[in-house]
C-alpha cells in the first residue's frame, strides 16, 4: 500500500456504519451513511496523524489492505510533510543538526515539521533530500 494511504474497515452496527483504521487504533467514527462514515475517517485520519506529529509519535506505515477493506489518503500536504517527519525521526538527528544540514535555522526546521504550519513543496523536497531521500509525486484516479 503507499505511503499515507490508511486501510479502513467498515462495518454496521444498528442504523451506524462505523469505520475503524488498524493502523491508527485511536480512530473510530461511524455515519448514517458510507459516505459519511467515510468523510468522517478521513478527517480522524487527519486529526490522529496531526496528533502524532504534535506529540513527537511515529507515524506507522501503512499495512496493506484486507479483502472488504478501503483505502483513504492524507491530503497530499499533509503526507509530503509526515514523509519528511518519519524521514526525520529516522534519521536520528536531533532539529538543530537537521537545520545544519539544510543550512537554515532551527525556527524554520520546526516549522517544516509542524504539521500546523504551510510548507511549500520545494521546501519539502528540500528537506527530504537532506534526509537522503526524495519526495515523490503521483497521480491516481479517484
């Protein structure tokens, strides 16, 4: 499975579909609808790997999908910036060698990782090249 792109379970319980994401056990939701359930998951989804950021957590790779499972990504924002984050984290480098190694300050370093704040894309790919990777791009249908 890619990178970021989360296997949902979905069931029904009484009138609710609820959604639950094996990888991320602190997200639970349900709906009226699947595709309400579904829009809600995203947005846990969302919230959890945010919250994992803030708290300095790891984010796990995705597993891939069990039959009756769906997949749902992060905004393609957030997942260029967790990429950087679990490339960081890693690495072992504490923020004020990884800001050496992109000849910036440790300010701005912070602000790559903080999932709260805009990074540009070229910023990004920056900083995953510093890390010794690379940020990859791509396309799928929805």
């Amino acid at each position: 499975m890619a990178w970021f792109m989360f296997a949902t379970a979905i069931t029904r319980e009484g009138d609710d579909y609820v959604v639950s994401v094996r990888d991320l056990p602190e997200v639970v939701t349900s709906g009226s609808s699947i595709e309400e359930a579904i829009a809600l998951a995203a947005d846990a989804i969302e919230v959890a790997v945010v919250g994992r950021m803030d708290d300095d957590m790891e984010i796990p790779v995705p597993s891939a999908l069990q039959p009756g499972e769906r997949a749902i990504a992060l905004p393609a924002t957030l997942a260029a910036k967790a990429a950087v984050y679990e490339a960081w984290k890693a690495s072992g480098l504490k923020k004020t060698e990884f800001a050496k190694k992109l000849h910036r300050n440790e300010g701005e370093v912070r602000r790559i990782l903080n999932p709260r704040h805009g990074t540009k894309l070229d910023q990004l790919d920056e900083a995953a090249r510093a890390l010794g990777g690379r940020l990859v791009v791509s396309f799928e249908p929805a």
